[in-house]
C-alpha cells in the first residue's frame, strides 16, 4: 500500500469503523491503527446515585454512542420503565440511534450541518436557559468538561456520570513507522486528549501532513503540537469526516 493512498483513522470502536467504511466508499484507502479502546467502568466506579435518581433529572446529555450504549445497559438495570421526566440530548445522530435503539426515546440532536460538537449542542435554543434545573451530562471518565460548566453559567445543576474510561496503546510497529515518518496522505482526529497520545510518536514528517480534525477547539490544540496542515470539518460524523478528507486531495 503506498503513502499517497493511506488515510490514518485514529477513532476507537465502531464509530472508527465507521469512518473507515465511509472513506472506503468514497475511493480512499483507511487504515485504523490501535491507540485507543472504550472500556466500560465497574460496577464500584460508576456513581450509581445518579442513575438511581435518574427520574429526577430534566435534561440527560448524551456525549457519544458509546455512553449511550453504557447508559442503556445501567438503566435496564435498575429501570424497568424508563421514567418519563428527562428531556433527552444527544451529541450526534449515532448517539441519538442508539438512544431510540435502546430505550426507544427520540433524543434532541443539533443539526448537524452545523456540526456535532459540544458547541452546536449548546447552540440549541431549548438549552438557552436552564434556571434551576437538574442537568446528568453522561460520558466517559475527563473530557466535555466545558459542556458542563457552560450549562451551569445558564443556571442548570448539573452532573457528570462516567461510564467509560478510554485505555490508550503504544502502537504496533507498522503503525509507528507511518507516524515516524509521515507515511500517510491525511489523519483524521476527534478527540483531544487522542491527540495528546499520539503526537508522542508523529514525527516532523507526520506534523506536516494534512490533519484533518472535528472542531476548532481541536485545531487550536493541534497548532500548538506544532501539526501545519491544519483542516477543520463540519463535525465530527462519517459525511463531514470523509468531505474535508476530499477537499485536502482535491488542494
């Protein structure tokens, strides 16, 4: 396989492979190396408070399937019967599906022309102003962790339930060597604190190439790892993915 056709795929599980499908569909060639997996917390590290008083909460924020897929498991669990309180929002459309998958509830969704990424969430009217009202932000252990502080600012209380940590990996030596040496025509990047893992093994080479990330939240942090191709897409979905990976071949 030869540089000028491999596109680094760095996001972890199926939303990776997802993206890697969706870039083969559209004539390139992924490769998805391992730095990354989702593993789903214990039962004693998960604060089951929240998921006991789940019916007390207005607003549950979902930030990616994967803790959509994790919060569908907790509340058949300990709730039967959904209850009927919470107004529900997903980070995405792929979170909203596994959402109406698994508990059957239409999820709230920014639009995603806009983007998916926390910003367009707090973009959305009906979280304009949350005086008073009891907010459950649900993901993984750290990040989004402005999402929640900028819904305090609108006067909600809110909480984060972990569900997940990611657990990151050494990449094995094939992959290492393409990150060495920039043996790669782009990279896509979703998440920062991926971002920070991987660098360790870019080298110069590899910072020159086209990075092509969900947010400019994430250029802003990649500019200061010293990557120089820098391309922001429309979010962080398959479509918006695969369309900036287009518009750097096409420069």
């Amino acid at each position: 396989m030869s540089a000028a056709s491999r596109i680094l795929v760095t996001r972890p599980g199926e939303g990776g492979e997802r993206l890697a499908q969706a870039l083969s569909e559209a004539g390139f060639v992924p490769v998805h190396p391992g730095l990354m997996h989702l593993q789903p917390l214990a039962v004693d590290e998960v604060a089951r408070g929240a998921v006991l008083d789940f019916d007390l909460y207005d607003v549950v924020i979902v930030t990616s399937p994967f803790a959509a897929e994790c919060l569908v498991d907790w509340l058949d669990r300990y709730w039967p019967q959904l209850p009927q309180g919470p107004r529900f929002y997903a980070l995405g459309v792929a979170t909203a599906a596994m959402l109406h998958q698994g508990l059957g509830i239409k999820a709230n969704v920014p639009d995603p022309h806009r983007g998916t990424t926390s910003e367009t969430l707090l973009a959305m009217r009906s979280l304009a102003r949350l005086d008073g009202q009891r907010v459950l932000v649900v993901g993984g252990v750290g990040g989004r962790q402005t999402l929640a502080q900028t819904l305090e600012a609108r006067g909600a209380r809110a909480t984060k339930l972990a569900l997940y940590r990611r657990v990151y990996t050494a990449p094995d030596e094939t992959a290492a060597g393409w990150l060495a040496n920039g043996d790669f025509t782009a990279m896509t990047v979703t998440s920062g604190e991926l971002l920070e893992h991987l660098v360790i093994w870019c080298g110069q080479a590899a910072l020159n190439k086209p990075l092509i990330v969900s947010s400019q939240r994430l250029a802003t942090l990649a500019d200061t790892m010293g990557f120089a191709s820098l391309h922001v897409a429309q979010g962080a979905t398959p479509e918006a993915l695969v369309t900036a990976v287009q518009e750097v071949g096409d420069t």
